[in-house]
C-alpha cells in the first residue's frame, strides 16, 4: 500500500485543485447549466459546493478535534445515514451561499482549498476526529478532501463529455483510506440515478480530460474505478 505522506500528498491535493480549475475555464456560460454526475447538481451548482465544502475544512480543523463533523461522526453512523444527513448540510450551504457565477465559485474554492492545505502541514498528525476505533488525523482528512477533489473533477468533465482520470489514483486511494474509514473502498454505496447515463455517455465518445493512451492508463485503472465505485459514481 502508498503510504499517505506529506509530501506526495499535498503535491497530489494541489494537483486536484488544479485540474478543477483548468476544467472550470472550459465551461461557457450556458454549460455552466449542464447537468452534472450529482444528481440535483448543475455545474454552477457543483462549483458551489466546491467552494462551501473547502471552507467547512477549515472549520472542522479550527474546532478539531471538537467539530460538528467529529460530534457527528462520533456516534459511528452508518453510510446511508451519513449521506443523509451529508446532503442536507450541502443543501442548506449551498442556500446560503451569495449569488455568483461558476468562475466565481471555483476562484473562491482554489483559494480557500490551497490555503486549507498549507495549514495541514504543521499538524498533520494530530487527531482530527474519530470515527469508531480509527483515530483520523489531519492529514488523514486531508486525504479525503483530495479525493474529493479529483473526483469531482470526474464530474466537471462528465459535464464536458469528457473524461478525467488522475495521474496517481493509488495515491488517491491511500488518502481515501486514510481519510475516509467510514466509507472503505470495498463498501456498496447507492449510485444515484443519472450517474450511469452520464458515464456512458462520457465513455461513448468523451475525450479524456488529462491526455495520454488508454493503454498507459490500463495500469491505474483498478484504483481509480474503486474509487468511483466506492463513492456511488460507478455502479458496483
């Protein structure tokens, strides 16, 4: 297994950020209404989410290991339950969110997300929250937001016909894992219902959003489905 050190990491989580903002600058202001691999998410929407998810980072590392997340994930909830309540945080954050643009949104996230990362540095190993008997540490939350991170970059570029798949999934999984003990890669989790559609599509004539031959992304291809799988972007 890759370990999930600061170094490779980080390089990893801003390269995530990176690529969100490269796809974002191919939207024109009509695809910015597309709808996306979220369900009830056009692409405006999604940057959005980006931005509101990047500042609850913050938050939840200004009040680790005390947070709301740490108080929920306290009591051990189950991944159905999780995602319920998940969704309605994401509901009402985005509802508050001021009026703005897609590029707006995603400029607002870059900063707060490549700000977020610098903070990890110093106390990457300190407890952020636990979830049953695993203690997650900072770094490890800041491989879940990595992850996030390029997988929402697959929904950015489904939303283009496109294709995106990371240069390092196995990376990506061993934030995941780290990050993410809730959810482990081998978990069922519901796919929500326009993400098949989408996929095919993407995959019946998308072009792939970070280059190369097919044949030298066989190779990185188990992680990297694992991870849409795991995180109900794939069906299992």
């Amino acid at each position: 297994m890759i370990d999930w050190a600061p170094g490779p990491a980080l390089a990893a989580y801003h390269s995530g950020v990176t690529v969100i903002c490269q796809l974002a600058a191919q939207f024109t202001g009509e695809a910015w209404a597309a709808p996306t691999t979220c369900p009830e998410w056009r692409a405006v929407d999604l940057a959005g989410h980006l931005r509101c998810v990047a500042d609850d980072y913050h938050e939840y590392l200004d009040d680790a290991p005390l947070s709301r997340l740490s108080r929920l994930m306290a009591r051990s909830p189950g991944p159905e339950s999780l995602a319920r309540k998940l969704a309605r945080q994401n509901s009402a954050e985005l509802a508050a969110l001021p009026d703005a643009t897609g590029p707006e949104h995603i400029a607002a996230f870059a900063v707060s997300a490549r700000a977020y990362a610098d903070r990890t540095l110093g106390v990457w190993e300190l407890t952020h929250h636990q979830f049953g008997d695993t203690v997650v540490t900072v770094g490890g939350m800041a491989g879940a937001a990595c992850a996030e991170w390029h997988l929402h970059a697959w929904d950015l570029a489904a939303s283009l016909g496109k294709d995106y798949q990371p240069a390092s999934p196995e990376l990506l999984a061993a934030g995941w894992q780290a990050g993410m003990p809730h959810l482990p890669l081998a978990a069922a989790v519901p796919v929500a219902p326009n993400v098949a559609a989408i996929a095919g599509a993407r995959a019946n004539g998308g072009a792939r959003a970070n280059g190369g031959s097919r044949a030298g992304a066989a190779g990185r291809e188990g992680a990297w489905q694992a991870l849409l799988r795991a995180s109900g972007r794939l069906p299992r």
